[in-house]
C-alpha cells in the first residue's frame, strides 16, 4: 500500500498527486525513444503516456450541500446493495453498498460523511476481480472507521482488483476528515465497500452510476431521528 502524503490536487495540475511520477516516468521514455530515433516506440510511449495522465485525473466536484447527505466514495456503478450485513471491522449488522470502478473511471476516492478515523486496518491479500463479491473477503484492501459527530459508525473499504497493484490512503487513525474531501485511490483498479448503519437511508440501487463526492448513496439522520 502507498502512504503517499496527499492532502489534495497540487494547483494548476488536474492530475492526482500520485499520478505525478507516473507520468513523469512515462514523458521520460517516450522522450528517450524519440532522441535516440526510435520512432515507432516513442509513438506507442506518447500514447501510454497520454493514457496515463487521463487515468490521473483529479477533477474537482461540487458536494451537494446538507450535512446528513452521505456521499459516493468513488466513480463507478453499485453493484450491490445488501441488508444485515456482517463486518470484520465492526460488530453488528449493516447495510452493505459495493461500487466497481472500471479502468475508464476517475479513481480518486472522496470522503462520504464528515467525522474522525477511528481506524484505519490495511489487509494484504490476493487480486480476484473486483466485482466478485468474493473479493471484500480476499483481496488486498484497506478499511476506514468513521464516527460521524453523533457517534455512529460506518466503514469504507478499498479494495485492489484484477489489474489494481496499490492503494493510496492518506487518512490514519485519529485525523478528521470532511466530506467530499479527497483521501486516496486506487491505482489502475477497482471497488470500494460501504458498511453502513441500518438506520442510513439508502438512496441508490444496483446499476445506479455514482460520481465521487456529488453522488448521494444514503441519509444519515441525527441520533434524535
């Protein structure tokens, strides 16, 4: 996992920060190959580097304004919406909402409800592709706790794909954290999980796209409600 620090897009750059040596690293050899005369090759380098930079992207997103609005963590399609649920990083049963972020996706993650990092539990494990459902139990994935300031909890999951080799998290134990804020991403993959409490309001279904930080996915009342 890439611990990057990342506190959001560097100005005039609408690329996320760990993209930056990517596509440095790219530009370089398609830069090589053309210098020494190797046409064809430094053709082929452009494109995947101009690849590269567009999986990047870090556009910035209008969040919808009401503080009980939880939003999507990522770009992609709902996959599934499930009730009483369990989780292995809290106990109880929850509502369960997957997103599948596919390779034409923006990848950058985005906190849902404002609160504090109870925990952050990264898990190292395999890379089955991501819309099998099997994957939030073996694939590598790094979970966020979140107490929301009425105290109630619910948890993002990062979870690496078929293709995804590295999840970037730059939330630790202990940080508060807003919504619609960036977090981190997952490099060239793949699905994110929530675990939601049963009193939150679902508002989305399987087959809905969702657009990280603008996306509603659910309401969550006050602890008076």
């Amino acid at each position: 996992m890439d611990r990057t620090k990342w506190p959001g897009r560097r100005a005039a750059l609408p690329v996320a920060v760990p993209g930056i040596k990517f596509i440095l690293g790219a530009a370089f050899l398609t830069g090589v190959f053309f210098y020494l005369g190797w046409v064809a090759a430094g053709s082929v380098a452009a494109v995947v580097t101009l690849f590269i930079t567009w999986f990047f992207r870090d556009p910035d997103r209008q969040v919808p304004e009401g503080d009980q609005w939880l939003v999507s963590p990522a770009d992609g399609r709902v996959i599934r919406v499930d009730d009483g649920v369990d989780s292995e990083y809290l106990s109880g049963s929850f509502q369960k909402v997957s997103i599948f972020m596919n390779v034409f996706n923006v990848h950058v993650n985005r906190i849902p409800l404002d609160g504090v990092v109870e925990k952050a539990v990264y898990t190292p494990g395999r890379f089955i592709n991501a819309s099998f459902d099997k994957a939030s139990i073996y694939n590598e994935r790094n979970a966020l706790t979140i107490r929301t300031s009425n105290g109630q909890r619910f948890v993002v999951v990062q979870i690496a794909g078929l293709i995804a080799r590295r999840i970037v998290n730059c939330a630790n134990a202990g940080t508060r954290v807003h919504r619609g804020e960036r977090y981190g991403m997952i490099q060239f993959g793949s699905r994110l999980d929530l675990y939601l409490p049963p009193t939150c309001r679902i508002q989305v279904r399987k087959g809905d796209k969702t657009m990280a930080g603008v996306t509603v996915i659910g309401e969550m009342p006050s602890a008076s409600s």
